[in-house]
C-alpha cells in the first residue's frame, strides 16, 4: 500500500463472478484470478468474492441477491465485475436499475474488460449522469412499446382493462334480507365492493 495513504483511504471491494451452466467450470476461476490481480493494482482490499453459475436473464441468483444486501449494508465500497454481461444479462434497462441501485447505496462499479464503465475514476459524475439518462430513455421508450400495443388491440376489437362484475341483485336481496349477513360479508361472497352491495340493494328497494 501506498504510504501516503492511510488504512480508511483504501477503497473495500467485492467481486463478483458469474458462469453459466454451459460454460466449462474453470472459466470463473479465470475471472476471478485476474480481477483478483486487478483489485490488487488498486489496492482495494476484497471484502467478498460472490459467484453463481446460473443465467444472467433474471436477479433471480443466490449470490446475487447477496451481493446488493451486502451493498445495503455498506460492507464494501466498490464491485469489480469481468463485463456488464457477467453481471447481468436481463436487458438495458434493468442493468442500468442494478448500476443505479449499487449507486445509490453509496457503492461504486467497474467493469475489468469495459473500462469506460467506472464510477469510482475521475468521470464518475458523467458516467453516472450518462447512465441515468439511458435508463430513462429505456423507460419512455418501454412505455412507447406498451402504448402502442394497447392501440394495436383496441384496433383488433380487444377490450381492455378488467372485466366488469356481473351484479346480482336478488343475491344481494336474498343475503342481506334472508341469511341478514353483513355488508361486509355480502361484499365478499358476491365479489364486489361494500359500496356497491349497498347501492344496488338500496336502490331495488326503493324501486320495490
């Protein structure tokens, strides 16, 4: 270590690896052995090295999920990943929600074979700013995507939103005036809202 700098300067670091089921197992000993290297370089010290072999198309892994709890907890600084595939693969915007999420824990990232992607170096600022903006542009392009599907089926004919609720009024008269049950109770037996229930049997009698 740098004499000039004291033990609280040195960043903590987490690595995190990750192979697929279909990738030879030694591949994520590759990765963690230059990493390791690399981490070294920087003098950051290895709190935890995380490492799952699953598929990169959902958060859904173990170490994973452990990784961004720890993150949580602030129990290292900084993650050290191969590439941004190895991280994730489950698509642009829900890469740049994990990058933003380690962010705003306070922890930062880089990427060993990318390394524009960097928040800890001197364009932290604009790599987080440029990050952000991309996210949001994911997310209008998303919900242009929703849009225009919602348009395409009402073109077909689709009816959209939830099915309307059959109201059956002699049910209502006959649970409230027979078995007198609650409102409340009426509400869950015929599958509508209290308000309703009351509506339609105030109203049915007042037309009786």
């Amino acid at each position: 270590m740098d004499p000039a700098k004291t033990e609280s300067d040195a960043k903590r670091g987490a690595l995190y690896g990750r192979v697929s089921t279909k990738d030879k197992g030694q591949e994520v000993e590759n990765q963690l052995a230059e990493l390791r290297r690399f981490a070294a370089t920087q003098e950051w010290e290895i709190q935890a090295e995380y490492i799952d072999h699953d598929s990169g198309k959902n958060s859904d892994r173990p170490r994973f999920r452990r990784l961004f709890a720890d993150a949580a907890q602030r129990r290292f600084d900084v993650v050290l990943f191969w590439s941004l595939d190895r991280l994730t693969r489950e698509g642009a915007l829900e890469t740049l929600q994990h990058l933003n999420t380690l962010t705003s824990y306070g922890v930062g990232f880089r990427s060993f074979t990318e390394p524009y992607l960097d928040s800890c170096g001197i364009f932290k600022d604009a790599v987080i700013a440029i990050l952000g903006t991309i996210a949001k542009q994911e997310r209008v392009r998303t919900s242009e995507r929703v849009r225009a599907g919602l348009n395409r089926a009402k073109e077909k004919g689709v009816k959209l939103g939830r099915p309307r609720k059959i109201l059956d009024r002699q049910r209502i008269i006959a649970l409230r005036d027979v078995e007198k049950l609650s409102w409340p109770e009426i509400a869950r037996r015929t599958g509508c809202g209290q308000g309703t229930v009351v509506r339609a049997y105030r109203s049915y009698k007042s037309a009786a």
